[in-house]
C-alpha cells in the first residue's frame, strides 16, 4: 500500500492559524483556501502547479502559495519528502496587504536563493507546532520567513479578475459538493458558464479532465474512510460520492492497483484506531479537506 501524508485545505476551514507538517509522496490536485501556504520540498521532485504554471521542485526549493490561490502538488520521484506550512491571516501583520494585493512574478525560490535564517524559521515553526508555542512566537518566525522571501518573489499588483476567477470558482465548487452527483454540465449552468468554456478550463488550466479531477477527491476521501472508520465498503463509496459500489472498485483499483478491500487490510485494527483521532476530510465536509496516511 502506498503510504504517504498529505494536506490540503479548503478555505473556509476552522482550524488553528498554524499547522506544520512532514510528510513524503504528496499528490493532490489543484484546490485552494485563505491562507499562505509555504512548501519546501526536502528531497526527490514534486511538481507543484501555482495559478496554472507548473514547475518540478527539486531539493532545497521552496513554493510560496498566496491566499486564494489555485495550486496542486504532483510527486515525481518516490522517495520525494517536503515540509508544509500554512498560515493563517492572524498571523501575517504588516505582510497582510502585500500577501492578499499582490501576486509574486515568480512564486518559487531555489536553494541558492533561500536564506540559511530562511531554513531556520521552517523547521522552528515545526517544532512551534509540535510543542504549542505561543502564537507570537509564530507570527516572529513567519515575518522572518517573508522578509526574506518576498523581496526574491518580484511582486506586482494582482490583475483584475480574469480566467482564475472562473477556476477559483470551479475548484471552491467542487470541494464543496465532490459528495453529491456532480456533471460538467450542471455545473457550468450553476456558475453560469458553457459546459465547452468549462471544459476548457479543466485542460487549459488545471491540466486534467472533469472526471478525473471529481474522482481525485473522491478516491482521497475513500482512503481516508477506509483508513479511518469501519464503514462497508458500500458505505464508503457512497460517502465518497461514488454513484455505485462497482464504479468504486473500478476507479479506485485504476488509480491505486488494488481494491479497496486490500487497501484496508494492511491498515489494520491498530492503524484506524489512530486514524480516528485525526480530522478527516468527509467529517469536515466542505470547511476542509485533510488526509494523513502514516
């Protein structure tokens, strides 16, 4: 079973201002939220698509993903290991304008241009989060991360809303409502938009299909219940969003080469007991979506 830890939150989520985590073999399509998010990857390659641009990332480089911005992480090599930060408003200060006005020209820094102090504060903040250090202590160590970033980043004005306005609406859509029976065309009627305009949006901008991007969510939503609870297998393909038990067993053996029976397996007793404890994407619904597989 493939094993990995991955994040990605909605922006309406309701967790704390901080949340720090390691992890390995990061796949997740394109999404979005409010906050700033920071990804370095540690080693191997992930291809990180920010705004629409995609970029294979390599050791030592770091991603900077501002607030409402579409991004997605696509892992290239297995061994490929990242540190991820997301940071609330409440912890940006004087930087709020600047990180909500303005979109940076270019969105990821190269090891030689990251600061040592750069490192420094990444790996203090994971230890802030480990221990429940006072959030001050946070907001100092984050300032010192974008003092040194921001000036590397080329920023400008963000443009007038265009294009990204239609695939902001599109992703914050659809993990909003990836559950429930969704069509290309009734979606496009939703936003108010032609089903080949939209069409067009999932190839041009998020680089895949509708199918495939509905699926993606609803495959790392299984995984999680499968993970996590005692659900049937009936019951989980029906909390996933899946129309039927047999399209379940089919598109997730297509993406993960086994079925879900055999996923679970492997998991065991001990496993979901500590998958209980975490948040799951399915139990936050649309505040956020969360999937950690150790």
């Amino acid at each position: 079973m493939e094993k990995r830890k991955a994040y990605a939150y909605y922006e309406e989520r309701s967790g704390r201002e901080l949340q720090v985590e390691m992890g390995k073999r990061l796949n997740f399509p394109s999404h979005l939220h409010g906050e700033l998010e920071l990804f370095l990857v540690q080693s191997g390659c992930v291809c990180v698509g920010i705004d629409g641009e995609f970029r294979e990332l390599k050791a030592g480089e770091l991603a900077v993903v501002f607030p409402n911005t579409v991004h997605s992480y696509q892992c290239r090599e297995a061994d490929s290991r990242y540190m991820m930060a997301v940071c609330g408003t409440s912890l940006m200060g004087d930087y709020f304008p600047s990180l909500t006005q303005c979109r940076p020209r270019r969105p990821y820094l190269c090891g030689k241009a990251l600061d040592p102090d750069v490192l420094y504060a990444l790996h203090s903040l994971y230890r802030c989060r480990c221990t429940g250090a006072d959030s001050s202590i946070s907001r100092a160590l984050l300032h010192l991360i974008l003092a040194h970033v921001l000036p590397e980043l080329s920023l400008e004005p963000a443009p007038e809303p265009k294009a990204m306005d239609l695939t902001s609406s599109v992703v914050r859509y659809i993990m909003r409502n990836f559950r429930q029976p969704l069509s290309l065309e009734h979606i496009a009627k939703e936003l108010g938009v032609s089903k080949y305009h939209l069409s067009h949006v999932f190839s041009a901008r998020l680089h895949t299909s509708f199918r495939e991007y509905v699926n993606a969510l609803r495959l790392d939503c299984a995984r999680d219940l499968l993970a996590a609870t005692e659900l049937s297998m009936l019951e989980v393909s029906m909390e996933s969003g899946f129309d039927s038990l047999r399209t379940f067993n089919r598109v997730f053996q297509e993406r993960f080469r086994q079925t879900p029976s055999q996923y679970r397996r492997p998991v065991g007793r001990t496993g979901r007991a500590a998958a209980q404890r975490r948040v799951t994407p399915c139990a936050l619904g649309k505040k956020a979506m969360a999937l950690e597989v150790f």
